[in-house]
C-alpha cells in the first residue's frame, strides 16, 4: 500500500514545494501556446518595462511590511511625488533634476507623517497609514479642485526620459527599477540595518531588549519607503506629462499582493526582495497574457483575480510543506 502511494506522496510534495514555479511556468507556456507573441523579446520586455512601477512601490511595501507593519499610503507618496515634480516645473520652473529632488521630498513627507502617527502618536500602523491615505486623498481633491489633472505639455526631455528614455536599449524605467532592487536587496539581506529590521518584524519586544533602536528604524523605514514611492511617482508623471489625482491607488492592492506571495514562498514567511521581484513579475505575467487573449475586461479582472487568490494559496501551502 505504502509502495502504491509513494508515488503519489512523490508528486504532492513536489508541487508543494515547487508550486509556485510550476504555476509560474505553467501560465507562460499557456500564453505562449495561446499567442506566441507572448514570447517575443518585445513583449517580455513590455512586461519588464509595463511592471516598473508596480516594482518600485512593491520595494517600499517590502520594507514596510518587514518591520512587521503595512503602509496603505504608498499611493499618496507616489501621488505627491508626481504633483511636487510638476507644479515645481510648471509653476516655479525647476529644472527637471530640481523637480525630481522636490517629488522626493514630497513623497518623504507622507514617510515623515506616518512615522509621526506610528512612532509619536503610538498608533498602529494600519490606521496609520489609512488615515494618511484618507487625508492625502483629500488634500489632493482640494488641491486640484475636485481631483482634475495637472498637465505639463512643455516638460523637460530630461525628464520625460525617466519613463520613455533608454540606456543602452533598455528602457530607463527598467533601469531605475532594477538599481532599486539591488539597493534594497542589499540592505534588507545582506545588512546589520536588513538583520534589525526583520528582528522588529519577527519580535518587536525582544528587538528592544536587544537593544535595537526601533523607533528610529520606523522612522527610517517609513521615510525611505515613501521616498522609494515617490519615484514611482516621477516615472509616472513623466510617462503621461501630468499628474493625476489618486492614480496611485490603483496600484496598492497589487504591491500588498506581490509582497505577500514573495513572503509565502519564503521558508520562514518573512517579506525578501527576491520573492516581492517574483511576485510582481508574476502579477505582470499574468495582465500581459490575458490582454494577448483579447479578453473583455471584467473577465480578465476576474480571472486576474482568481489567478492570485491561487497562487497565495499555493504559496502558503509550499511554504507549510517546507517547514513541515
């Protein structure tokens, strides 16, 4: 009976501990099967370039979460990040690295108040955070009487290049990107800074026994998040030529997924920059093969949406059969 089912047990363990890349591979072979322009150089790097700012703000997530917190406002720093670079161009006529200096701080500021409600006020990150979301969204309604877009017709070319530009045949958002990654791959895992961060996400308590200064690490964390959102924000500004009220949110749910599912898939459950890379691609992936099957769009957002539940499922199952 035993010998009947090893076989059996052989293949379950496999897709538990390998699931994740099995539906990874699975679904890029369907689309390419379905549309072999999936495959094609140009395309790959459609999904490449088409998931930089998902990317971006998934890393500031990623730090976020790591210190055993969420930030719901990442949308309101990438939002003030492309308003301060605009009305800086626009109505005081900064060159294009002053305005992209002034969308920074902007997006720190939203850091800054966070790390005062979470750090100063002793409120859970959660609320924090969701009621920063609430007042950014209405700051910029006021702001731009009623949410109406901010145009900048005559923006730098310097600037534009931030998302249409290219270094060497690869384009410069992708590169932003990518620097990003390794910047933070570096600090979160394979720093002392990354090693106290993950302490404070795993156990505040014994962090501060160990003497690590939490409070100013929120702080740091919060700052450097929002300012890494931010830039998400000039990209966006310069791929569109304004700046569009509460754009940023669209992309909250997604970031929060990609971390998650980068998580799951680590032994010990904790946010990584590898897995977060893996989920965000994945999630382009996926909206990239079902636009090339020319599906409406309420049954792509559903299937996009099963396709996740699916694969956070999957993940938390190989991380449990890993650990168990």
């Amino acid at each position: 009976m035993s010998d009947a089912s090893a076989p059996t047990n052989l293949l379950i363990n496999i897709i538990l501990r390998f699931g994740f890349l099995i539906v990874f591979a699975a679904f890029f072979a369907l689309f390419a099967f379905w549309n072999p322009v999936f495959v094609q150089g140009g395309n790959l790097m459609n999904i490449v370039e088409g998931s930089a700012v998902l990317m971006i703000l998934a890393l500031g997530m990623t730090l976020i979460v790591a210190t055993g917190g969420i930030d719901l406002s990442i949308g309101i720093a990438l939002d003030f990040g492309a308003a301060f670079a605009v009305v800086a161009m626009k109505s005081y006529g900064l060159d294009w690295f002053g305005a992209a200096c002034a969308g920074v701080i902007g997006g720190s500021i939203v850091g800054l108040f966070n790390a005062l409600l979470v750090v100063g006020l002793k409120i859970s990150p959660f609320l924090a955070t969701l009621s920063t979301f609430f007042i950014g969204s209405s700051v910029q309604r006021i702001f731009t009487n009623g949410g109406g877009p901010i145009s900048h017709r005559r923006m730098p070319e310097e600037f534009r290049n931030l998302a249409l530009g290219d270094v060497f045949g690869v384009p410069t958002e992708a590169v932003i990107a990518f620097v990003l990654v390794v910047i933070y791959f570096i600090v979160l895992e394979r720093s002392i800074w990354g090693r106290r961060i993950h302490a404070m996400g795993m156990q505040r308590s014994a962090a501060v026994v160990a003497g690590i200064r939490v409070n100013r690490i929120l702080i740091l964390c919060f700052v450097a998040a929002a300012a890494t959102c931010a830039i998400a924000g000039l990209i966006a500004a310069a791929n569109i030529r304004m700046f569009t009220p509460l754009s940023g949110f669209s992309y909250l749910l997604d970031a929060i997924a990609a971390v998650f599912i980068g998580a799951a898939l680590h032994s010990r459950g904790r946010p990584n920059i590898p897995g977060t890379v893996m989920g965000v691609l994945f999630l382009g992936m996926v909206a990239n093969g079902l636009n090339l099957m020319g599906l409406n769009f309420n049954t792509k957002d559903a299937l996009q949406g099963i396709i996740l539940v699916s694969a956070l499922a999957l993940a938390v199952a190989q991380r449990k059969a890993r650990n168990g």
